[in-house]
C-alpha cells in the first residue's frame, strides 16, 4: 500500500485532476478520524492493513467503513453493524 500511494501522489501532483485529492495515510488514531470525518459529513473511510496486496475483489484486508454504520472498528477489522 505504502508504494501504491507514492506512486499515486507522483501521478496526482503530474496530472492534477479538479475534484481529486489525494489523501495521506493515518496508521494510528482511526477512531478519532471516524469522528472528525463524521462531523465533516463525509461518506468514510477505507481501513486497510499497510502491508495488504491489492485485491481486484472485496476483502477483510480492506474494510470500507461509512459514517452511517454503527458498531464498525476498524483495529481488528471486525463489523458489529450491519451494511
């Protein structure tokens, strides 16, 4: 992951697309980000593990987490809400 998203900063800083940011990772503190992206009225976020491979299908590995789902974390990669 941490390649990829060199590669996709390099990329977005070339070809600057209007609506498209690029997005820094955050490897501590997801909960505390779930909130503030709650106040902001964002859809979510994406957890994954830093070390996962891209997958071209869904996997535990990659969760995406919407603000309007009760019960996600994200630590353990483990759902309590429902989808």
């Amino acid at each position: 992951m941490v390649a990829r998203k060199a590669a996709l900063k390099r990329l977005l800083r070339r070809v600057g697309k209007p609506g498209v940011r690029f997005t820094e990772h955050f490897e501590e503190q997801g909960e505390l980000l779930f909130k503030k992206l709650e106040a902001m009225q964002v859809e979510g976020m994406v957890c994954k593990r830093k070390d996962s491979a891209y997958a071209f299908t869904r996997s535990r590995l990659w969760l995406k987490v919407k603000t309007w789902q009760a019960g996600v974390r994200c630590k353990n990669e483990s759902r309590t809400g429902s989808d």
